[in-house]
C-alpha cells in the first residue's frame, strides 16, 4: 500500500513541477517580447530626437589631472 501511495505523490509533484516549467517559459517568452519593445522604442527615440536623449544620461565629465615632475 505504501507503494502505491509513494508512486501517486511521484506523479503529483511531476506534474507540479511541468506546470511550473511551463509557468516558468511563459514568463521567460513574455520577458523576452518587453525587452524587445522597449529596446525597439528605444531606436525609434533615439533616431527622432538625433541621440541627444540616450547621450544626456551616458556622459560624465570627470576632470583627470596628472603632475609633471
């Protein structure tokens, strides 16, 4: 009887562990489709406005002296 009982709770969490498998790619697909819209807007912003938008947030003055001895 323990058998049979051991063998049921195997195929229970088999099929817990498919569905979250399946939960998991859905997650991973849909994940993948919004980076991509974001990135494709992205493009479009950046063309239309010539860069300047993606360049605001990417330049950093840093003033780097060095001596001369």
């Amino acid at each position: 009887m323990g058998a049979v009982v051991s063998c049921i709770e195997s195929i229970c969490r088999t099929i817990g562990s498919v569905l979250m498998a399946i939960v998991n790619g859905i997650g991973a697909i849909l994940t993948a489709i919004i980076n991509g819209i974001v990135s494709f807007f992205d493009i479009i912003i950046s063309c239309l406005t010539c860069g300047h938008s993606s360049r605001r947030h990417r330049t950093t003055r840093s003033t780097h002296t060095t001596s001369r001895i």
